[in-house]
C-alpha cells in the first residue's frame, strides 16, 4: 500500500492464518465468532493479479518509473516453490536453511493430516508441506559447541570420521514441527564411548538432522506422495557429501535448482504476470534447470541408525515434556 498498491491479500497468506476455509477465503462466521472487526482481513486476489500500480512517490524514491503494475503476491514458501520450478501436481521441493521444509504440489486440497501443513499455492493450486524447525539452526549450534572454525573443518572431520552404529543425536533443539508437532522436544547425542572423537559427534549431528528430514518425508509418503525424487534448494545443501547423505537417507535422487534465489525470483515471476509480460500458464516453461546432485544408494547399516533415531525420539518423548513441566 506504501508502494501505491491496493488493500489486498492472496490465499496463500491467508489459509495460513487459521481463519480461512481449504479454499483459502476468509472464514467469515468464524472471524465473526471471535468477535475480530471484519476491516481487519484484506480483499482477496488471485498471487499473480495486479494489485495497484507504483505511486509518483515511490518512484521517486526508487528511481523507477511510476505507474508499474505491482502483483498481489504470495507467501515466501509459496514463492521459493513457484521460482524453483514447481507447478505440476507431484513436483516436490526440499529446502535447507535454517529450518527445513518438504514441499509437494497438489493439484486438489489434500485432505488434512496432523504433523503436516495444507496451503494454496502462487499458481492457485495447494501444496503440502513437512515443516523442519532443526536443520541448520541444529548444525550451526552443533558446530560451534565442537569448535569448529569453519564449516569446511566440520564437513572434512564429520565425513572422514566413522560413522558410530551406537551414536544418536536428536537435532531437536527449538522442539520440531512435522511430523511431531510438539514444542518440548529437544536434542542431544546418546551412546558416545570413550572413543568417538568430535568428528564422530559431528556425523551424527549431520545424519539426525537427515534422519529428521526423512520423519518429515515419510509423513508425507504416508498419505499418498510416494516421492522418489526432489528438487532441492536452500544455502545449507551446498556440501556434495552432505547431499549424498540427504539422498541416502531420505531414498530420493535430488537435483540442486540452478537457481540461488528462489523466492525472489518466484515473486519475480509473479510481477512480471501481473505486467502482462508473461501469462499464468507459461510458468513451467520459465522454470530454472536444475543438475543432478545425488542419487540415493543402499545403505543397510544408515538404515539401522535412522531405526534407532525414531525409536529414541519416541522413547523420549514423554521425558521431555516431563522435565518442561518441573521447570
């Protein structure tokens, strides 16, 4: 609106702010019930449509041209899936950053699954996500309790050393979304012997954050996306190694998005719809390559340790929430 755009959202924001119905319009008698003044839930409109046009002003003050057509827009997830590429029903995106998300467009709304998000996507259609809190939140903090100077010591002593068949971690230092909606899980390592070193520590933080991307992915395998492979994306899943270990342990071929913006451009791509310079069904021809970063191999003992992660987390479970509620 600052820009000279109109008082507008889309349904990608709005379906996720528990006060819309699947379709993603306003769920009016339940704003009402709340007693929520109506005036507060912008118009809605389609990602792609124009939403206002630039103000002499704000051009001014950006050195742009006033009167350009400005899109109404789309959520940051929705946007990083649209700029990676995803349009299809099926497509599927794994994204690795700070937390970590799985997503799998819809072309019908999916129907709902505790431990897993249903939104509209920028194209109009859904998308169902798995929602990782602890990806690289969890190494980072790992890598700095294990000194490490730079990543590339972490990556090089984690990869060279041995990885333990009796070391667990649980990355879960923020508690964890998909697929265990639950606020007091938290992490650390369990088996360590007098023998396993920082490396041996630093491998297993890498394959507990891999084993909780995979309980994300098995969720969302388990309602009917039988993925085998997935673009990815995202600042921490650079390293091959570490790529290789995503495909292992996740059994997906993954194929890095040539692309290192992906929301940016997604929104991009949106504005240049609203313009008139593209059109809404060009979207797959417009989107990024992508370059094969690791097919998963067989891994019988990698297998065994996600068993054992699973199997910790649920043991844990309870006791976590025990010691939240003494504190």
């Amino acid at each position: 609106m600052k820009l000279g755009g109109t008082f507008a959202s889309d349904a990608s924001d709005s379906c996720a702010t528990a006060l819309a119905r699947p379709s993603g319009e306003w769920d009016d008698a339940l704003i009402d019930r709340l007693g929520l003044p109506r005036m507060w839930f912008a118009p809605l409109a389609a990602s792609h449509e124009t939403g206002g046009a630039l103000s002499s002003a704000a051009a001014s003050a950006l050195g742009l041209e006033a009167g350009i057509p400005m899109a109404v827009g789309a959520g940051d997830t929705p946007c990083a899936a649209l700029g990676s590429g995803l349009c299809a029903n099926g497509d599927a995106l794994l994204t690795t950053g700070t937390g970590g998300q799985i997503v799998v467009m819809c072309a019908d709304p999916p129907a709902p699954v505790h431990g897993l998000h249903t939104y509209r996507a920028a194209t109009g259609a859904w998308y169902r996500m798995a929602a990782m809190q602890n990806v690289g939140v969890a190494l980072e903090a790992v890598r700095g309790w294990l000194g490490y100077a730079s990543w590339r010591d972490a990556y090089d002593d984690a990869f060279a050393a041995h990885a333990s068949a009796s070391v667990s971690f649980l990355p879960y230092l923020s508690g964890e979304r998909s697929p265990w909606m639950n606020p007091n899980a938290r992490g650390g390592w369990l088996g360590l012997g007098l023998d396993d070193t920082r490396g041996t520590m630093m491998r297993a933080a890498f394959e507990g954050v891999a084993f909780a991307l995979r309980a994300g992915l098995d969720a969302i395998r388990a309602n009917g996306a039988p993925l085998d492979a997935m673009l990815l994306a995202g600042g921490g899943s650079v390293d091959p190694r570490w790529r290789q270990l995503l495909a292992d342990a996740l059994r997906v071929e993954l194929r890095a998005v040539d692309c290192p913006n992906a929301a940016t451009r997604g929104a991009a791509l949106l504005g240049g719809i609203a313009a008139g310079h593209w059109r809404i069904g060009d979207l797959a021809s417009l989107a990024p390559t992508a370059t094969l970063a690791a097919t998963p191999r067989p891994n019988p003992s990698l297998d065994e340790r996600l068993a054992r992660f699973i199997d910790l987390y649920k043991r844990t479970e309870d006791w976590f929430a025990i010691g939240r509620e003494s504190a």
